[in-house]
C-alpha cells in the first residue's frame, strides 16, 4: 500500500523534483548551446559542406525555377506569335 504523508513531506517532495527539474534543464540548456557554437563554427568554416542536403535542395531549386521560367517564354512566344 502506499504510505501517507503529509502536507510538509508531500510539498517537500515536489520542491525536490522541480529543483531536480530544473537542474536537469540547465544541463541541458547548457550542452545544447556548446552544441549550437560549435555547429556554428564549423558552418561558418565551409558552409557547402556544412550542410549537403541544403546545397543540394537550393541547387534543385534553381533549376526547376529557370526549367519554370523557360517554359513561360516558351508558352507567351507560342501565344502572341501563332
């Protein structure tokens, strides 16, 4: 069965675990922000190859814009010209 407390050793209980809460999400602040300096650096170093999938994606991107593009002209030349 499940011993009683009281109010005091109750309240002192959940004190206890937001302080444990707490410290646990200043460690982890804490790692996550020497994580972001240190991607931040090496990003700055070579971004190309920081990051190859953003590369790839905008380098998709302006092809399909310029592909986009020339077949608008082609579209407008066949319109005003035929």
């Amino acid at each position: 069965m499940a011993e009683v407390k009281t109010r005091k050793e109750y309240r002192e209980e959940q004190e206890r675990a937001a302080r444990e809460a707490k410290k646990r999400d200043q460690q982890r602040q804490s790692v996550e922000r020497d994580y972001a300096k240190k991607t931040r650096e090496q990003t700055r170093d070579n971004p190309v190859m920081a990051e190859p999938k953003v590369h790839n994606l905008k380098v998709r991107l302006n092809w399909a814009i310029g592909i986009v593009l020339g077949l608008l002209v082609i579209v407008f030349l066949v319109l005003f010209l035929v």
